[in-house]
C-alpha cells in the first residue's frame, strides 16, 4: 500500500504538468493519388488539419453568386499572350466561359482537349470558348502550345474571379471547381453545368444549348 502512495504521489504531478502544457495543433500533408475511373485527378496536395471544415459546413457556407438569366460581373484577365482580355469584348455573340482546376492536371486536359476537338462546332454556332484557372501566363501558353488549344485561356491568379462567382469547390473546398457557364449574346446566362469528375461532358451540355440559341 505504501509504495502505491509513492506512485501516485510522483506519478499525479507529472500528468498535471503534461495536461497543462500548451498542445500544438496537429497538421500534415495528404497526397491524393488515386487513378481510379471516377477520378481525373490526382498529385494533389491537401492540408488536413483538426480545423479542416466537414462536408456539412463546407456545403452550406456556399452562396452562389451568378445564376441562370442573370449577367455575371464583368472582369478583365490576361490571356496566353499576356493579353488583356474583358468579358465585354464577347457581347453580341455566345460565349461558353468554363473555370477548370488547373493546367496539366488529367481531367482538366481531357476537358481542354475535349473543346479543341469540337472547336469547329462551337464556331457553326457562332460561339467562343474561353477557359479560366488560377495559373500564370507561362503555365497557360505552354499548356496551350502543347495541346494545341485553338480558344483563349484566361489567368485568374488569386482565383478573384472565380470567387465574384461564386463558383464552389470540391472535396470540401480544397479543388476549386470545374464549372462551366453559357452567355447568349447579350451577356446573360443561359447554362450553368458543374461536374468535376466527368469533364467531356461539360461540352456535351453546352453545345445543346448553344444549338437551341
């Protein structure tokens, strides 16, 4: 029983000095690399942390600002060349503006890829394609010259457009979003089509409408 005291006795201080001791919040990195048929992207990096927001509270906290048959806030973004380009130089004709995650990314390609290969169709319709991410000019010429992308790809760095927007992220905002809307040639929005992993068919939705204009 004795030496049960001296236990305690030695044994409750340090337990009160660890509890007291200020914890430092745990944080590391999770890189995702799935290549699974419902996945076009992988080589992310996510921070992931005790703070990091649930899917509920990512989802709610959402407002979207730019709805069907509204005119979305006019901006102003360099292109390829460095370029200034203005929302209000495509009035008087369609314009298919679609936001992607990023250059070389699988499903951002594919979707890139997929517009080049039916560019000619978005012309019978008398519309222009114009893609948006958060890379740098170099990033946006190189991924460009490489795929052979025959519209304009805009520079969003600091993602301030997408966010006028209102466009949502996913994976509980860690991915910004692959959102693509359709402006009739008076600058009012006709389509707004979100799908992140299926993005050939973001060009599928778009030129039906466009084909109904």
């Amino acid at each position: 029983m004795a030496s049960l005291s001296v236990s305690v006795k030695h044994t409750l201080p340090s337990l009160l000095q660890y509890a007291q001791t200020p914890k430092k919040p745990i944080s590391q990195n999770l890189t995702i690399v799935s290549r699974s048929s419902q996945s076009h992207f992988y080589g992310l990096e996510v921070l992931h942390s005790p703070s990091f927001s649930t899917p509920s509270s990512s989802r709610t906290s959402i407002v979207a600002k730019v709805n069907k048959g509204s005119a979305p806030p006019p901006f102003t973004l360099k292109d390829q060349d460095g370029k200034n380009v203005s929302l209000s130089k495509f009035k008087g004709k369609p314009v298919v503006v679609y936001f992607y995650p990023a250059d070389e990314t699988p499903g951002c390609t594919k979707q890139a890829c997929a517009f080049r290969d039916s560019y000619e169709k978005f012309k019978k319709a008398g519309a222009q394609v114009v893609g948006i991410s958060g890379d740098d000019i170099e990033s946006h010429k190189a991924f460009a010259k490489k795929y052979r992308l025959p519209f304009t790809l805009l520079c969003d760095e600091g993602n301030k457009v997408r966010k006028e927007w209102g466009i949502p992220g996913d994976l509980f905002g860690t991915l910004p979003g692959r959102q693509t809307y359709v402006l009739d040639k008076n600058g009012v929005v006709q389509l707004i089509y979100n799908n992140q992993f299926q993005p050939e068919k973001h060009i599928d939705e778009t030129l039906k409408l466009l084909q109904s204009l």
